[in-house]
C-alpha cells in the first residue's frame, strides 16, 4: 500500500515568516504523498479586532458567533490557506486549497448547544477519503483549511488537530497512514521548561497518569486524545514534533 504523510501545523507556526518557511521547506522534502492540515487562530482573532468584533473562549476553545464565522472563513480560507498554497508552488508543489465544503470532502454537524454554545463550530461526521485519494493520485498534495460544512450551506469552524485526525482515519482505507503533529516543541515534554524532556513514547495507561500527574494539560490533552482515536482506526503512526524536525524521527511516538 502506498505511504501518505499528513502534517497538522499550528496557527503559530504559520503565522510567523521564519517557522513557515522552515516548515514548508521540510514538508516539501517528505517521500510519496503528502497533504497539510493547517490552523490559523491568531491571525483569526487579530483581523477580528481590527474589525472591531470580540473574541470569546473557553477553555480555549473559539466561541463562533455569526460574524466571527466569516472572519475565521475569510482568514482560515483564503488569507492563511492561500497563502501556504502559493508558497508550495514556489516550491515545485502542485498544491489545492481546500475546506470540507469543496467537492465535499468533510462533512459535520453544528455541536449541540450544552453547557456552552459554541454557535457555529463543526463536529466531523463524514470524510470522503475517496475522493482525496482520486486527488492525491493526481500528484496534488491537498491543503485543508480547519473549516468544514454542513450539507445544508453552511460553514463551520472546525479544530484543526481533529480534521488532521479525522481525514487521517478517512484515509486508512486508500494509504499507509502517517499523521505528524508539529508546533514549536520538540514533542510532549516531561517538563514543559526544559526543551529537551521529551517523552519518546505514549500509550494509553501512561497517557492517563501524565494527565493525572499534571504533566499533560490544557489544549495537549485533547490532541494526545485525537492522536490515539487515529491509531485506533488504523492510522500506523502518529507522531507529535517540532514544525523543523519532519524527517528526522524525532518527537513524541503515540502508541496503543
């Protein structure tokens, strides 16, 4: 079976010049198929403010609201997207950006008002990794903006790391699936003041008491949590690096 490579990057490894352009740099150089999942949160909340609208979150997460949907449309779909896009090509890259509206490709469902209404943000519930793969096949290497849509025309905001995992799992089907999450640590780190405590390995048992020990918190939680549903779906290896360390095998190795 043919190898893919899916990276998720962070909205601050994005939206500086130097990380992008390191991270493009070594995902140009990655062997087979490759396709990128990005994020792009805090150009989101800055163009907001310059429009005069508020941003709301809790526990870090983006209360979006009808007209901060259209920021996060305008900045994750166009400004962040179409950015990256033009930067593959420089690179000899045939790239396409996309949302989970274009042909289709991810579906999902407005989350359920509960103790919190998030307003418009997207739970994924359809990934159609066949018609990625039929792209894929065409040696265009996919760029997916963290924005999916409802069947009904409507778009919502959607967690980046969960499109990664999600159209990862969609995938298993067609590839040999690798899923890199990469921000601006070396990987999950034993103590998060020393740059060098990474932990090379998580499975589930130990992913629990590093949570209960407070080692693994707040928005890494949820990620680690991704991480392990994709490999539970067949996802063969999910690794959580730094955005300039795609090919050296470093990081964090997550493990059932």
């Amino acid at each position: 079976m043919e190898k893919i490579t899916i990276v998720k990057v962070g909205g601050k490894v994005v939206e500086e010049e130097a990380s992008l352009k390191q991270l493009l740099s070594e995902f140009s150089k990655i062997d087979g198929y490759k396709l990128l999942v990005h994020g792009g949160g805090r150009s989101a909340t800055k163009i907001a403010e310059q429009l005069g609208i508020e941003t709301k979150m809790v526990n870090g997460r983006r209360i979006t609201d009808a007209e901060m949907l259209n920021v996060v449309t305008m900045v994750y779909g166009g400004l962040v997207n179409k950015n990256i896009v033009a930067r593959l090509q420089s690179l000899g890259m045939n790239a396409l950006g996309l949302t989970g509206a274009d042909l289709n490709i991810i579906r999902s469902e407005k989350r359920p008002v509960g103790e919190v209404d998030y307003g418009f943000v997207g739970d994924v519930k359809k990934v159609d990794g066949k018609m990625l793969s039929t792209l894929l096949s065409q040696n265009i290497v996919p760029v997916i903006a963290p924005l999916t849509h409802n069947g009904e025309g409507v778009m919502l905001n959607t967690n980046a790391d969960t499109m990664a995992g999600e159209t990862a799992k969609g995938l298993v089907p067609f590839f040999d699936v690798t899923l890199i999450y990469c921000f601006e640590k070396k990987g999950v780190l034993m103590d998060e003041n020393d740059d060098d405590s990474v932990i090379p390995n998580i499975n589930p048992e130990q992913f629990q008491k590093l949570v209960a020990d407070g080692v693994i918190s707040k928005g890494m939680i949820p990620k680690l949590e991704n991480a392990f549903e994709a490999v539970r779906a067949g996802v063969k290896r999910v690794v959580i690096t730094r955005s300039d360390a795609l090919q050296e095998g470093d990081g964090t190795l997550i493990q059932l």
